[in-house]
C-alpha cells in the first residue's frame, strides 16, 4: 500500500514538474501561428485575419488536464505586470476556444461546451481587465487592445459557424456564448477609436 501510494506521488510529482517547466519556457507571451485556422472550423464567407494559440497537446479530456489548468492559474497568480496579465487572460481564452473546436470534432460535445464556455469567460474577463486600465489611467498598449478587437472577432466567427455543427441541444449554449465577444470587441472598438486609432473592421451584422 505505501509502495503504491509513493510511486502514485512519485509519478504526480513527475507531471507536475513537467507542467512547471513548461511555464518557465512560456514566459513571454506567444502567439503560435500554427493554431486553429479558419479553414479547419468555418465555410467558406467570412474569415476573420486572426488565428487562435495552438491549444497543446493536454485538452480537458486528457487525465493530466488538472496540472494544466493549475499550472494557467499559477501563471496568471504569479504575474504582476498588468498589461502582460491582460494578453494572458486573451492568450488562454484563445487557446481553450481552439480546445473546444477540437473537442467538438472528436465528438466530446459535453467537455467541449465547458471548454467553450471557460474560453469565453476568459475573454470576457481580458475585456474587462482592459477596460479597468485604461479607465484607472493606467497605460494601455495599442496592440493588446488592438489583438483584444481582433480576438473577439474571430471567437464570434467561430462559434457563429459551430452553430451548424453542434447538437441541437447545445446550440442555445453557443448562441449565448455569441454575446461575449460582442460585447469585448465593442469595448475594444471604443477604446481605440478613443485614441483616434482604426478598429478592425467588422464584417458581422449584430443589430
């Protein structure tokens, strides 16, 4: 039995180690380029000029998940620049979006819902975190707000078209969903045109 129970710690310690090592290779902030493209997940209309962070390998369906998500909240605990945090916060929702899209097409749809969903709170959180600065006086950088617009755009493009691709039962989700990155990239719109700066343009019709 205790043999047992120190191979199992031996073992945890081992991933966790692992997931820690990761973080310190990540510190910067990156935009993979090789992530979720609209080829993979949309028709063939609009297409959003935004590619999603290449999600990892470990998606919420894998047994090593918890370390993951851990190793994100450690990540974005630990961070004390402000501004670095914010891209974190887009970072993440990108990266669980594109992990849901996957998720949906290995035909997890309960676990992909969640995913989505936690995407969007995290971008619904980067949005606001935005909004905070930039009304306290802190100094915002134009190209976080200006990824923030683009980001946002890109999440309604793709939850717009799994809205053909998902069980009935889950489209009302992904509809709701939708009004999140409506609503970041109105915020990040009027940040930026407050700052005489060109907004990405918009080619959905909310109203």
């Amino acid at each position: 039995m205790l043999r047992k129970i120190l191979v199992s710690s031996a073992v945890f310690l081992f991933a966790l180690a692992i997931l820690f090592i990761s973080v310190l290779r990540t510190a910067a902030v990156r935009y993979e380029t090789n992530g979720v493209k609209s080829e993979r997940v949309l028709s063939d209309s609009v297409s959003i000029d935004y590619n999603l962070a290449y999600p990892g390998k470990i998606l919420p369906d894998s047994f090593l998940w918890p370390l993951k998500a851990v190793r994100d909240k450690i990540w974005l605990l630990t961070t004390t620049d402000k501004l670095k945090k914010n891209e974190i916060e887009i970072l993440f929702a990108d990266k669980r979006l594109g992990g849901a899209v996957t998720l949906f097409e290995n035909g997890k749809n309960e676990i992909a819902i969640s995913t989505l969903t936690k995407a969007e709170k995290y971008l619904e959180e980067a949005s606001l975190t935005e909004e905070r600065l930039r009304l306290s006086g802190v100094a915002q950088s134009d190209e976080v707000c200006l990824r923030l617009a683009n980001a946002s755009l890109k999440h309604y493009e793709v939850l717009k078209r799994l809205e053909d691709k998902v069980p009935d039962d889950v489209r009302p989700i992904i509809i709701s969903s939708e009004q999140i990155p409506i609503k970041a990239y109105e915020r990040a719109r009027n940040a930026l045109l407050s700052k005489g700066i060109t907004p990405p343009n918009n080619p959905f019709k909310w109203d």
